[in-house]
C-alpha cells in the first residue's frame, strides 16, 4: 500500500525550527517530493535537463558562496531574494535562464527565499525528490516506486500558494491512476480536488490543451501575479509546461543538499 502525505506548507515555523525534533516526526517518511513551481523546482528541473552536474541547494547566500568558492569544477552562484537576481550572482531564478551553453558541465549552488528552505526542512527524510509540472510524469513514476511518501508545497512566505497545491493535487490524481493500492491525507485530496476542477474539468469544455489552462492558472495565483509584475510574466508559461522534461533530480541522505 502506497500512502502519499500533502504538506500544504513545509513542516516549520519561525517558532518551529527545521531542527526541532517535533517537525522532523511530523515527516516520517522514505521520500520527500518537494514543489516550488514558481520558480526553485521548475530551475532545478531545468539546470539538470540542461546538463548541470549537479545542483547544490544552499540555505544562505554566505553558504552558497562559501560552497561555490570550494569547488573543483565550474561554479555557478544562482538564486534570488525576492524574486530578483542577487548581487553578484551568475544568474537568477528564471527557468529562461538556464540554458545548455552556459549550464553544460556546471556546478550549480542555488539559494532561493522559500525553495530551497523547503528541500532543507526534509533534511531528515531518506530521500527527496525535486517536482514541477515540467518534470510530471516521470515523478508520478518515482512515487510509485515508494511505500510512504510526503508532498511537501514551499508556499511564498509562510502562505499557501495555489500553483503549488495544484502540483500536488496533479501528482495524487495521477499516480491515483496508476494504483488503487493507495491511501491519502485529507490534505492530498484536497489538492487533487483543486486540480480537478481548475484543469482536469476545463479540459473538454475549453478545448485547449492541459498546459494551457495551467498558465491561465498560474496567472492567477499570487506567486504568478508577484513575477507578473516584476515582469517575469513569460515564466508562468515555461513553468506550465507539463512534461516537457524528464528525470527527477534527487538526493539521498549521505549528501543531504546535492541534486543530481
Ligand atoms: C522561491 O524559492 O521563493 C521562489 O523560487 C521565488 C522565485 O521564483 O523567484
């Protein structure tokens, strides 16, 4: 039997610590998937289809730079506060960015507001896994591979944010068809219910594809109206784009921030 857990939110506070040992029985279970759609998981998905070595999630810029200054190979300084490139960085969180020639053979260390603090609340988990809509099927074929698993949402700022849950309801709905040997939280079928009508439903009445009424969507979340407005608009479509990549990046628990 399968059992898929949904965390709307990561499994800390400010009051709660990523340490504390409440949190850390919170998530018992052998795979984290971890969803930060707009834009952390959508960039780790991407960085590692555009043939990245690896990609090492860093909780501070310090961490990031430290890391970044210790490597062999050739380093990229990468993530965002508050949307927006940091100084001195090699590039931002804009999936656009990411692209072979200047990715190839690179090793990156990404820092991001609330994306790579989720990955490093699941510290504790045996393995995780990264998850976008880019990514989708081949993490529907991940899950199933696992016994107990926890959809962890990153939200923006201690909010829920609804292109995250609406990853999580995809991914329930779709390993659902997959398996009936399966039981789920009431916050996974929540999730899978907000899926179902925002997309599954529009399907035959709009006639227009799946990634379609997703953007329409993601224009309408407050993560998606935040990079609207700093003028990131054409990222809500690349991040809609459901399974126009493959793998799932994963990391296990003798190298707790590396991606590959
Ligand atoms: C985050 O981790 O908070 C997001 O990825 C923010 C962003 O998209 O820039």
């Amino acid at each position: 039997m399968l059992s898929i857990k949904t965390l709307l939110l990561p499994a800390f506070t400010e009051a709660s610590p990523v340490d504390n040992v409440l949190s850390v029985q919170r998530v018992q279970c052998d795979l984290a998937v971890v969803i930060d759609v707009l834009r952390a998981t959508s960039v780790i998905v991407t960085a590692l289809n555009s043939g990245a070595k690896q990609v090492t999630t860093c909780g501070t810029v310090d961490e990031a730079r430290h890391f970044a200054s210790k490597s062999p190979g050739r380093s990229l300084l990468c993530g965002e506060r508050n949307c927006k490139k940091i100084d001195g960085f090699d590039l931002g969180n804009s999936p656009l960015e990411y692209v072979p020639e200047i990715i190839s053979g690179a090793e990156i260390f990404l820092t991001t507001t609330n994306g790579t603090r989720a990955i490093e609340s699941m510290s504790e988990v045996p393995s995780v896994a990264i998850a976008s809509f880019l990514n989708l099927s081949s993490v529907v074929e991940k899950v199933l591979a696992y016994k107990t698993v926890c959809i962890v949402c990153a939200g923006t700022n201690d909010q829920v944010t609804l292109e995250d849950v609406l990853l999580a309801g995809a991914l329930v709905s779709r390993v659902r068809l997959s398996t009936d040997l399966i039981q789920v939280d009431d916050a996974s079928e929540l999730a899978a219910t907000l899926w179902q009508s925002r997309v599954e439903s529009g399907l035959a009445e709009k006639k227009v594809s799946e990634s379609s009424l997703l953007v329409e969507c993601l224009r309408d979340t407050y993560g998606g109206r935040n990079l609207s407005r700093l003028g990131f608009f054409e990222d809500l479509s690349v991040c809609g784009q459901i399974d126009s990549l493959s793998g799932v990046p994963m990391r296990f628990s003798k190298d707790p921030t590396r991606f590959a």
